[in-house]
C-alpha cells in the first residue's frame, strides 16, 4: 500500500515554513520518496508575531493559533494547487512551539490543524507532542521514530540545527539527546558581521583559535550528564555567553566551531559509530563538517540536499501516516513517556 502525506515543520530558527510532500510504502518495512519540498520564508510580519508569541495574554494566543492555523492552511493549498498535487492522504503539521515546559506538564504548538482542514478539504493531523507529556515523556524528541523506521542502516542520525541532537541505537533501544549548541551560538556571533549564518564557515576560517576559552568551554558540566538531557537557550545565556568577554568575534567564532566539532566527534568515537547520517542546516558548513571528519573513525554520511534540508518535514508527515494507520509514532525510549504511542489530534 502506498500512502501520500504532506509534513508541515516550523523550525527554531524562524526562517520560514518546510514543507514536504512524500510517499510512503510498507512491505517488510516501511520506505520513502520525497516528491516535493520547499521553504515557505516567513514574510516579516509573522517572523515578527511568532518571534513575539510568548508575550501575549491568553487572547492574543489564541487568536495567533487560529490565524496562524489559516496561515498554515491557505500555504500549503498554495503549494498543492502550485504541484498540482493529487491523492494526499493526510496533512502532518507540527506547528511552531510557543511554551515547552514538559516538567509543568504542558507544550504547546500553535496553529490549529481544524483551520489547516478548513483551508484544504483534506485530514490534517496535529499537536504530537501533547499526549507523550501527559504521558510523563518531554514531549520530545520525536524524529526518532522516523531514524528507527526509514533510516534504518545508518548507526545514527545527527542533526546541526540551532542545537546538535543525535538518535542511535544502544542496546537495542533507540536512545536520543542533545550534543551542543550549533547555529545558535554561531548565527549569534556573525551579526556583528552583518550576517545571517557564517556560510561554509568562511569566517570561523579566519579566526584564531583560543585555547583557554575552549578548554574552558569543554569543560563544561553538561557534557559530562548522561542521556536523556537537553539544551536550551537559557543554558547557552548562563554557561556561553558569559565566558565570550574580551576576545575578537572572529577567535570566538574559530574556537566555537572547534567546539563543536570536538564535541560531535567525542559522541561518535565514544559510541563507536560507523556510519552517521548527518542532515540539518549546519550540515552545509563545509569547515565544520571536514573538522568533524578529521576528528572521527566513522563515516559522516552527507546525503542529498533535499534531505538534508527536509527531513524533519518528511518524518512529520510519515508521523501522520503511522497515526492514520493508529501505530506507534512516539518511542518511549526517546522522549521518557511510561510506553510507546500514537500520537496527535486528527482534525
Ligand atoms: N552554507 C551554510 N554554511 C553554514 N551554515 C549554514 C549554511 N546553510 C545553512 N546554514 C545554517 O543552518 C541554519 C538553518 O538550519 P535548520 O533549518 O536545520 O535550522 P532549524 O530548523 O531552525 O533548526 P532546528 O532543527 O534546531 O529547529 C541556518 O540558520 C545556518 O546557521
Ligand atoms: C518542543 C520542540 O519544538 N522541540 C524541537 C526543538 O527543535 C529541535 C529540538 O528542539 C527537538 O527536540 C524538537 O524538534 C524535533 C523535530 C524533534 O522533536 O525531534
């Protein structure tokens, strides 16, 4: 059977809405095909009103899920009637993450996937995360499930997005956590450059690296916690920041990218992984990458760009198809929860 869905992600870093539209078919085990992506950029107004989202009163927000879930909804039947896209089985929308505080027992996506039906005609599947908090998990990570089930022959998937996070199997188990800040700290020290993100880390190239400062930074607590744990801004405000007084952007930007990449590589050496499917937008960082490289035993696998760019979207939108079908879209073993579930509202 061949199933066609359609995955909406809004990723942290606010540049605009992924989109993917893929199918799916299960015989012994499930496999894929990307038919169509794109980036939607977020014109300034909603960069603007989604960047602004945690401030509002109980209203506003809930006025921004409804129009934000229009929003949603008009950009994805652009993109159908655009493609001319036929036989979508359903829509998988992740939403844009207001609140996440999973110790409180809450997590929210806004952007109501009712507003998505209304807009397309078509069963759209979202909120994921809710149901796996109430469940005791953190409500993430999720992608795992897709690492587990279409990514199958690599040892691990490792995503450089705002913060690097990597899924491998231990024991059997899917286990999942994040490794270090990437484009955070890195889109962060090349605005005094008038810069967006460092491209192919031309400028981390150009620094100096300072040893002090990067002895320091590796020896911070938290890469020494075992998993699950994650990474947050608020923990780049206390421990990052701070220790970048005094010393040249362009130093900061060299040995933060050192950084990084010792620390990758410290996590695949430590698990002795053999092959790494690396994918996120970090991974077009073609300094860090070739550091990686020169640092590790095992293969960084860089796969084509649509993958790199669009997996997140394909692996929500393969989550809605394993909840039409009621299977386990969630693994417990990622995300903490008390079992395994299927999860999001269907609209
Ligand atoms: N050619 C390049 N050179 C260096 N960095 C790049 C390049 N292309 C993209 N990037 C980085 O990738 C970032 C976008 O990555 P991505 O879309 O994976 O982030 P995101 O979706 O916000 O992350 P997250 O997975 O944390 O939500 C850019 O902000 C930039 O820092
Ligand atoms: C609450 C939330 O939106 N978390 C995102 C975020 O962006 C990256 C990281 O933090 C990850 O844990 C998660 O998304 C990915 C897609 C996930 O759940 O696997």
């Amino acid at each position: 059977m061949i199933l066609r869905a359609l995955g909406l992600m809004s990723g942290t870093s606010l540049d605009g809405l992924d989109i993917c539209f893929a199918q799916f078919e299960k015989q012994d085990h499930w496999s894929f095909q990307i038919l169509k992506a794109e980036t939607i950029p977020y014109p300034k107004i909603w960069k603007d009103r989604l960047r602004n989202s945690i401030h509002l009163s109980s209203e506003e927000l809930l006025e921004l899920n409804t129009d934000y879930g229009f929003y949603l909804g008009q950009a994805v039947q652009r993109f159908i009637e655009s493609n001319q896209l036929k036989n979508i089985d359903v829509i998988a929308s992740h939403g844009h993450t207001v609140f996440h505080q999973p110790q409180r027992k809450f997590t929210l996506q806004i952007g109501d996937g009712r507003a998505i039906k209304i807009e397309t005609g078509l069963p759209v599947i979202y909120d994921f995360r809710t149901q796996d908090v109430l469940m005791g998990g953190n409500g993430a990570p999720l992608v795992p499930i897709g690492d587990e089930l279409l990514f199958s022959q690599y040892d691990a998937c490792l995503n450089l997005g705002g913060f690097s996070n990597i899924s491998l199997k231990s024991n059997n188990k899917r286990i999942a956590f994040d490794i270090v800040p990437v484009n955070i700290i890195l889109n962060q020290l090349v605005q005094k450059f008038g810069k967006d993100y460092d491209e192919n880390g031309e400028l981390a190239k150009e620094g100096k690296i300072n040893d002090q400062l990067l002895s320091h930074l590796s020896s911070l607590h938290f890469y020494r916690l075992p998993h699950p744990k994650s990474l947050g801004i608020e923990w780049c405000n206390e421990n990052i920041f701070p220790s970048f007084q005094n010393i040249e952007d362009l130093d900061l930007l060299a040995t933060f990218t050192e950084h990084i990449a010792q620390q990758i590589s410290q996590v695949i050496n430590d698990n002795q992984l053999k092959n790494i499917l690396f994918t996120g937008g970090g991974t077009h960082n073609t300094y860090l990458i070739e550091k990686i490289k020169a640092k590790t035993k095992g293969e960084i696998v860089i796969p084509e760009k649509v993958i790199i760019d669009y997996k997140e979207a394909l692996i929500f939108a393969f989550m809605g198809i394993l909840r039409c079908n009621n299977e386990i879209n969630v693994l417990s073993s990622a995300t903490g929860s008390f079992k395994n579930h299927s999860s999001g509202i269907i609209a």
